[in-house]
C-alpha cells in the first residue's frame, strides 16, 4: 500500500507539477490540481493534486501569477483614488477601519472572497472582513 502511495504521489509530481504552474492562486491551485489528480490517478489522486495544487498556488498568492500583470492594469485603467497610509504597505498590515474605499475585484481574477483598493500608489488585496492586507500587486 505504501509503494502504491509513493508510486501515485511521484505520478502525480511528475503529471500535475507542469500544469499547476498555470493555476490562479490557492483556490484555482487546489480545485486544478485535484481534477488533473483526480483524471491521472482516480479518487486518491484527487487528494494528493489538490494538496499539491494548494501549495503551488499558495507560493503565486492569490492572483496567480499570470494574473497579477493584468489585475494591476485593470485597476490603473479604473484611475481609483490612492489612501495615504503613514505604516508600511505590506502583507499583513492591517488598514484603518474609516477613510479607505475597498472595491470588488471581478470575478475573472479569481480572487473570490477579497477587495482590492490602493494605498501608497500601490495596489492591494484585502480581506473585507479584517482589512488585513493578504497581497500586494505590483
């Protein structure tokens, strides 16, 4: 059983990793890596894809990397306001609770779930539910 799990793990490596390099963030990571899983070794490759597809989207952020270029040109063509912010604009921060205008990111970013607004010049993911930044888009 455990040289079928090796074996189904490294098919995996080999079949889904190319693939997952394309996925949109953790979300597209997980849900990609689990149908190529699922399609190259049945309901146990499933498991093993999204997993895998979670981690690789995870190191590309939430905009996958082929997203991020058109995401921030998106947001330059909307001309929305930049707050200025006296901390430091990273991941992490947590924004103030008045004065910043948070925007709905389109649904073809896959970035379900967040909102986006511009602080320091500088375009940001954030959680709506705590203001925390979780990305920002250069």
């Amino acid at each position: 059983m455990n040289r079928r799990l090796i074996g189904t793990a490294a098919l995996l490596a080999v079949v889904v990793m190319p693939l997952m390099a394309q996925a949109q963030g953790v979300p597209g990571g997980i849900e990609q890596g689990a149908r190529e899983g699922e399609r190259a070794a049945g309901p146990l490759g499933a498991v093993v894809g999204g997993t895998i597809g979670g981690v690789v989207g995870g190191v590309a952020g939430i905009l996958g990397v082929d997203q991020r270029p058109r995401f921030h040109r998106y947001v330059v063509e909307q001309h929305r306001p930049s707050y200025r912010y006296r901390e430091d604009v990273r991941v992490g921060a947590v924004l103030p609770e008045h004065g910043v205008t948070y925007y709905e990111v389109p649904q073809e970013y896959g970035a379900r779930g967040y909102r986006y607004t511009v602080v320091n010049d500088r375009t940001v993911l954030v959680d709506p539910r705590t203001r925390r930044i979780v990305e920002v888009v250069e």
